[in-house]
C-alpha cells in the first residue's frame, strides 16, 4: 500500500472545512477540537485554523521509571487468536506486538512491519518486515515468523479464531491457500488475494492478531511470554490482577521511544465503577479502563481528567426498505428531516459523542468525504408526509431496552412528533429484540467501529448481505462500493466515497444521530494514556510526567 | 456421643448432596451450558461451534451421568481423537495424556474437586486461597463483634429500662436492621470519599494527609493488612451481627438480672459490680455463644455483599464470581465448603452448650 502519509505541515482537508463551519457558527470551539484532532491535526494547530493561540501544552516525554496502577478486568488467558476481549490482549501488549497498529486520528501506522505496499489493483500485498527486531529469548524477527502468523490466523478449525474470518481473502478451505504467501527474502513477504481487499492490512490491527513466537503451542501467552516488546508479566490471577515490569534482559527495537515504566500493575475491580471510584479515591488505581455515564463527570471531580475517544461506533436508526411504508424514499427523507440530530446526541447520550450525518462514515475514516447532512426541516417533513398521503398513518419506532439507545430513540420519536406526524414507540427487552432485528421495519441497531468506512458498508448496506437490516438494494452503490473497495489510497478512495455517502443521503437509508466517543479518566502526572478507539492499552508508551 | 457425631455427619452429607445436585442441575440447563462454551471459547462463536465445544469437553452426557462423574461414582467420560491421542476428564484432572494412565473415575470421592473455568485453575487452589482471605477477615470481624456486641448487651440488659438500656437497645436494633449493602455504602459515603462525608473537612482542617481518611476498596489488603484498607469492610460486617448478637445477650441478661440468686446476693449486701461480674455474666453468656456460632453461616452471606462492594478477592467474591459466569464445579465445591461451615458451626454450639450449661445432657 503505498500509504501516503500527510507531511507534518499539511492539514487534513476536512479540517479546514470544519474551521470554516466553525467561524460561521455552525460547530462549536469544542466540537470543532474534537473533530480536527480526530483528523489528526495537531491540537495548536486546530487552534491556529479557528484564530486563536493553544492554552499552555505540557511536555509530552515521560520520565523513565516510576510505576501505574491501572484498573481494568483480567480474564483468564488462551490462545491470541482467539481472544474475545480487549482486554486480553490489553495485557501482553507489553511483549506480544503486532504487525501493524491502528492510531487514534484514524491512521494505520506500521510496527513490526516496516512498510507495505499494495499492487494498484488490491490483490497483491508486500509486506516488508522491520530489520533489526529480536524476541526476547535472542531468535531474530524474520519474514517467517510472519507468515507462520499468517497461517495460524487462518486457520478456522481452531474455534472462536476469529482471526480466519478477517483473513478470508488468502483463505481456503478454512486454512491458508496454498500459494497465497510467498517468502521473498528474510525480511519480504508477499501476501497473493484471492479477491481485492483493502481491509486486510487493517485487519492486522485487530487485538487478535498479536504476533507470536513459533514456539508458541499452548494456548497461555503469559505462562510462556516469548515475545518482541520491552515488558515481561510477573504475576496473572484471573479476576484479581497482573503485574507487568520491564525485561531487563532485552533490547527493544524501538528503545528510546517508550517502555518508560519500570512496572505496571492492572487491578480488576469488578463491574461496578463505584468500587473503581472508591480505589481511585484511596489512591489505589491511577487511570481507569473505560469510564461510562456519568462516572466521566465524577471521576473529573476527584481530580482525574477525562481523555475522549472518538469513535465510528454508533446507533443506526434505520428503515427497512422491504415493508412499506418505508420502501417511499420520500417517506424516508421526510423522517429524516424532522430529526434533528444533535438533539439526539444531547437527549439521549448526554452529548458524549459527535454529531453524525446519517450517511454511516466516521469523520475518523481515512476515506471520510465531508458531504454534509440531511437538513432539519420538520415543517417541510410534515408537508412531505402528507402528500404521500399517510397523514394519519402511525409509525412505530422499535428499540432494545439498553438504556441509551432506548432514550435516543424517545428523542426521535419525539422530534417527528413534534413535526406533526403520528408515530408510536415499542421497546422491546434484549432477549427477544435479537431474534428478528434484520425485519423490524423501523428500528435501531447499535453498531460497533471498523477502521474502514468501506467496511460496514460493505457489511450492512450492500445488496443482499446478511446483516443488510435496511433492506437497501442499490446497483450504483454496489458498483461504487466495489470500485472503493479496489482502491489502496485514501485519497483516491474519497473521491468514490463522496459519491456513496451521497446516495445514502439521497436514498435516505437511516437516521444515525450521533457517533459515541469512549472516556478515560487518568491522573493528570500519567501522560500519553489517552482513551483509544479500540480499547488499546498500549502501556509500553505511557509514562508519568 | 459418638452417635450423636455421627448422626450429625451422616445429616451434612445428605444435605451436601442434596444442595450440590440442586446447584449442578441449575447450572447445566442446557441455555447455561451454552452461555458457558461462549464464555470459554469466544463470546461470537456459532451454534455449530457451541455444540462441538460442549461435545469435546464431555457436556453432552445426561446430567445424571455427570453428576455421577462429579461425585466419582460413574467413570469420567474418555474421548479418543482422530489421531490416537485420549482425552478425558480424568486424563485432564491428573494431567497425564498417555491412555490408560488416568484413573477411570476422579470425582470428589477420590479426592478431585475439578477445574474451575472462570479462574482456569483447580478448584481446590481456588477454594483453599480465597477461603483463607475470607478467614483472616472473619477473624477481625469476630474479634471486633463479639467484645462489642457482649459490652453492649450486658450494659444494657444489667438494668432493663433504664436510660442506658434504650439507648444502647436503640442502636443495637438499628445496626441490625441496616443490611450490608446499605452500611457499606454509607461507610464509603461518609469516610472514604475526597468530596462528601468527613474526609474533605478532615483534610481541612489539616488532621489527615491524604486525600481520605479510610479506604473505600479493600484490594490492598490482599498484599498488606493495615487498619485503614480493613476498617470499613470489617465494621459492615460486623455491625450487622453486632446488634443481633447484642439483642440476644440483653435478652439473657435481664433474664438473669431477675434470678431468686441474684437477688438473694443483693439482700447478702454483694455490690451490684460483683454481682454483675461474679454471678449474672456466666450464665448469662450462654445464650449468646450458641448464637454467635450460628451467626458465622449467617456473615458468610454478608460476606458476598461486603468482598463484592470492597472488591476484596475471598470467599464471597469467589462465589460471586462463580455464579456470574456459570462455573459450575466451582459452584458445586462452594455450595460443599458452605454446608461444612454451617453444620460444623452447628456442632460446635452444641458440644459448647453441654459444658457452659451442665443442665443439659446430649443423649
């Protein structure tokens, strides 16, 4: 993939879009941070683009040595590819690395890779490997070890690997193709597909694809912790802790940038956030996992301060084509319009997230177009409705009983009944929603991210695919969707990408308000432990000031 | 005696047996089993893998069968592979994989516990290191509960009605009346918080250094037991037994207080201390120790609540745990250590009762 990566100086062009909304009042100071670090603008350069000067930045390096406490749950450990939780992987971060890795602006930075490049037509992958990388126990990182990664994620008779799925293209047969990998040279490795998939580097990424050692047959990496990075586990009880300190026995490959810490101890403190309040009060955690709710706001009043993460993870409010009425675009745009959807954001997620654009592409995808939304227009709604001649006709609006999205959706029923229109509310209980929720003819799903805006796409919206909820069917988006899906670079794929967030606009597929953003609460001394899109703990960078 | 013993034994097996077969039947429901393989072998695996799990790992039999395996009356079930290799539940509880070298049956009557698949440890590791966090915590409850409950119930109950009495009854009644769940969280509330409660004017008023005055999570005392991490979680549980306690021994005082003995001592001209002291105490304690006996099964349940909320890793949380995530042969040896408890705390109130009160006789 030749995986242009925008010079320093150069601004992500949405970022001065936003700047532009920002000085015609359309998005606030805040927001308007939020999106433009997103897009990886350095935060006093956000500032400079609004005119103003950045407040005081404090000094980004850590200190070496010191010691972090870390709540967060430890599960029983098993074999990497088969994780199913974060937090697995979470904690042999410090010596289990992976391939590549997935920023917080969105990028796909390289790792124990040192570059790859995709051949134009997306079936060819060459992955060159990072020179000068050793395992812990002194065997040197070879293009071997890497395909006998490779083969270990495809192969699908190993239950719950869920690693197999995300490697379909180089697959067969639920094991790896022969032919699909070749070995170049000790530090070259080429990856042949099968079919075009620009997803299979970011696939990498995932927390299930930590690289380990040939060694590697157990399925406990802590009880045989050969890995590439600087820490080593000292103790693993499940439910209770872990405690990670710095191999003094191994040169890292990236010595210098990071392993700051001498020792790092995860505490589970169960489920409940006013157990991990109670800890951070006695001065027993220093940062927290993942904070939800309200604790955010409380944990702030202890003197912990939130980081965010935005993410593409979302609730879709969406029609399905397939029962009438909503198989009427006009009915469809017309819902819409009547939602504002910041209103959604603030009513029913307390305004922890990002406004969204009811197209289903995160400003954090890298092939993000900036397209603008439906407008809000609940008079022009109403007149719409009428003239489909379902003036009188009641709408139903299904949600799950999960406390968030059944309050979003109170908020959108209520904005089309504020516009006029009749519509009614169903909340049906977690047990029963999942079995039919592809049919519901008007309800809301909640949608987990993908670093790709091509990817759920891909899932949820192409004709005839499985988890196709909305029963849209579109020839022209599928074409775009393919031709987006052959194209490596970013950039390029934008422009197709403009083009089909355009159609889901114009087609008036769902009504997705918001895009949720994910909080850490941390000491102010911990220093580059910001909350992470995909939960990771990367602990090997963090630090304290 | 020996009769007594052994009937007493013989009543702590039957009810062993009656209450695990409740729990395994409970815990292999075949939606629970389900939930299982999901938690061991991935949260998203499909149905067809659900069913492959459970017939490797020997859960497709009838329940009766394996509860006979877990018992250790019915051979553990063996599985040869494609390959050759034999798989079993006896061949993974002794870790041996050659075939023919395990034994055929490994329940608890040979002395196997199992494997929990929460902790994926032995059971019996499980059990006999949370269980010893749980004692050192019920040893500090006793040592603060008992003393404290006695002090409070003999003050009271040496003059019924007097202002002492209600006083001390009131609180005795009102501690006991407040449920763990409440306590502790006032507890943490009131001393453990940066913000509200007693701590921000402690540390006003420049008393305290740290940001609070007790720990709100026990945690720390795993690795070191000092009174500020074990204060709180100690004095929920035993305030709660405390008042009960108290109540029973008041109760058995004043009862004493109005024996022809004890006012034939204060028509003798004995000063109410020395007959306090001399004569009501012995006789009144009886009452209270059979009943602090039977209260230790009783803090066993606030146990749960209390190493939950305190996150402190010991018995209680150990069944917590066990139930949150269908662990199932870690649920069945708890519910066996519970039953031991109770009717060896049984036991000993009873062989305690025959030599406190000579007037009773077990026959």
């Amino acid at each position: 993939m030749t995986h242009k990566k925008r010079k320093a100086t150069e601004l992500h062009p949405a970022a001065k879009l936003y700047a532009r909304e920002h000085a015609e009042g359309k998005l606030s100071r805040r927001e308007f941070m939020t999106r433009a670090t997103a897009l990886g603008v350095a935060v006093p350069a956000a500032y400079g683009l609004i005119g103003l000067t950045a407040p005081a930045v404090r000094a980004d390096t850590p200190q070496m040595g010191g010691a972090l406490r870390m709540q967060m749950d430890i599960k029983a450990q098993r074999d990497p590819r088969t994780w199913d939780w974060s937090e697995l992987a979470n904690v042999c971060r410090g010596w289990l690395e992976y391939l590549v890795s997935y920023e917080r602006d969105g990028t796909v930075q390289p790792v124990l890779l040192e570059s790859w490049e995709a051949s134009d037509d997306a079936m060819t992958f060459t992955l060159n490997v990072r020179p000068g990388v050793k395992w812990n126990n002194g065997d040197d990182f070879t293009s071997a070890d890497v395909a006998h990664n490779i083969e270990r994620w495809c192969d699908a008779s190993v239950e719950g690997n869920s690693m197999a799925g995300r490697m379909s293209a180089i697959s067969e047969d639920g094991k790896l193709r022969e032919g699909a990998i070749e070995i170049v040279d000790d530090l070259t490795l080429r990856l042949h597909l099968s079919s075009p998939d620009i997803a299979i580097i970011v696939n990498m990424t995932d927390y299930p694809a930590a690289v380990v050692h040939q060694s590697f047959t157990g399925d406990d990496p802590v009880a045989n912790p050969i890995g590439t990075g600087p820490y080593l586990p000292v103790s693993h009880d499940t439910g209770i802790g872990a405690v990670i300190e710095r191999n003094p026995d191994h040169t890292w490959w990236n010595e210098g940038n990071g392993a700051y810490l001498d020792r790092i101890e995860f505490v589970d403190l169960g489920t409940d956030p006013a157990a991990w309040m109670a800890a951070a009060e006695g001065g027993e955690i220093d940062l927290t996992y993942q904070t939800t709710g309200d604790f955010v706001d409380l944990f702030e009043m202890i003197g912990l301060p939130a980081t965010e993460a935005i993410t593409a993870a979302t609730l879709a409010v969406r029609f399905n084509q397939d029962s009438p009425p909503y198989d009427n675009v006009n009915v469809r745009r017309a819902l819409q319009m009547a939602v504002n959807n910041e209103l959604v954001l603030e009513l029913g997620y307390n305004d922890r997230g990002t406004v969204a654009d009811n197209h289903h592409v995160c400003p954090i995808h890298p092939e993000y177009a900036p397209t603008g939304g439906t407008p809000f227009d609940p008079e022009q709604a109403k007149a719409m409705i009428d003239a489909e001649g379902l003036g009188d006709h009641e709408f139903e609006l299904i949600s799950i009983d999960d406390e968030w999205q059944a309050a979003s959706c109170d908020t959108v029923a209520a904005q089309i009944r504020a516009a006029g229109i009749n519509i009614n509310r169903t909340i049906l209980p977690g047990a029963t929603f999942w079995n039919d929720w592809l049919n519901y003819p008007f309800s809301s799903t909640e949608w987990n991210m993908r670093p790709l805006g091509v990817q759920v796409l891909n899932l949820a919206y192409r004709s005839g695919v499985a988890w196709n909820e909305a029963g849209f069917a579109n020839a022209e988006f599928d074409a775009l969707l393919d031709e987006a899906n052959g194209i490596p670079d970013a950039d390029e794929r934008r422009e197709v990408m403009a083009k089909i967030q355009q159609i889901m606009l114009d087609e008036g597929v769902l009504i997705q308000p918001y895009w949720r953003s994910l909080y850490r609460n941390a000491r102010p001394n911990v220093l580059n432990a910001e909350m992470h899109p995909t939960f990771e703990v990367r602990y090997q960078h963090y630090g304290l000031a | 005696m020996l009769l007594f013993l052994a009937r007493r034994i013989g009543v702590m097996l039957v009810t062993a047996l009656c209450l695990t077969f409740v729990v395994f039947y409970l815990t292999n429901l075949p939606a629970k089993l389900e939930t299982l393989a999901k938690t061991q072998a991935g949260a998203r695996i499909s149905d067809a893998e659900v069913a492959s799990w459970l017939d490797r790992n020997g859960y497709n039999q009838p329940m009766l069968t394996r509860y006979g395996e877990w018992l250790g009356v019915v051979p553990g079930w063996t599985r040869e592979a494609a390959d050759g290799s034999v798989n079993g539940r006896c061949y993974r509880l002794t870790s041996v994989s050659e075939p023919g070298a395990a034994p055929t049956r490994c329940g608890l009557i040979q002395g196997y516990w199992g494997n929990s698949t929460r902790f994926r440890a032995d059971v019996a590791d499980v059990i006999s290191s949370r269980l010893g966090a749980t004692g050192i915590l019920m040893l500090w409850v006793l040592i603060v509960m008992v003393p404290m409950a006695l002090m409070v119930g003999v003050l009271a109950g040496m003059r019924e009605g007097s202002r002492t009495d209600r006083s001390l009854s009131t609180f005795a009644i009102a501690s006991t009346a407040t449920p763990e769940y409440v306590s502790g969280v006032v507890f943490i509330a009131l001393l453990a918080s940066s913000t509200v409660g007693l701590s921000p004017l402690l540390v006003n008023w420049g008393v305290i250094d740290g940001p609070v005055l007790f720990q709100g999570n026990a945690r720390s005392a795993l690795e070191k037991i000092t009174f500020w991490n074990f204060f709180l979680p100690v004095m929920t549980i035993a305030l709660y037994g405390m008042g009960y306690v108290a109540r029973i021994t008041r109760a058995s005082m004043t009862e004493v207080m109005t024996q022809q003995y004890i006012r034939t001592a204060r028509l003798k001209g004995v000063s109410f201390r020395n007959i306090v002291l001399r004569h009501a105490l012995r006789n009144a304690l009886i009452a209270p120790f059979t009943v602090i006996m039977l209260q230790i099964p009783w803090l066993l349940n606030g146990v749960v609540i209390v190493e939950v909320l305190f996150s402190y890793p010991g018995f209680g949380w150990v069944l917590f745990e066990a139930a949150a995530n269908n662990d199932i042969e870690l649920l069945l040896a708890a519910s066996v250590v519970a039953v031991v408890v109770v009717l060896i705390t049984q036991l000993i109130s009873d062989i305690g009762y025959v030599y406190l009160n000579p007037r009773i006789r077990i026959s």
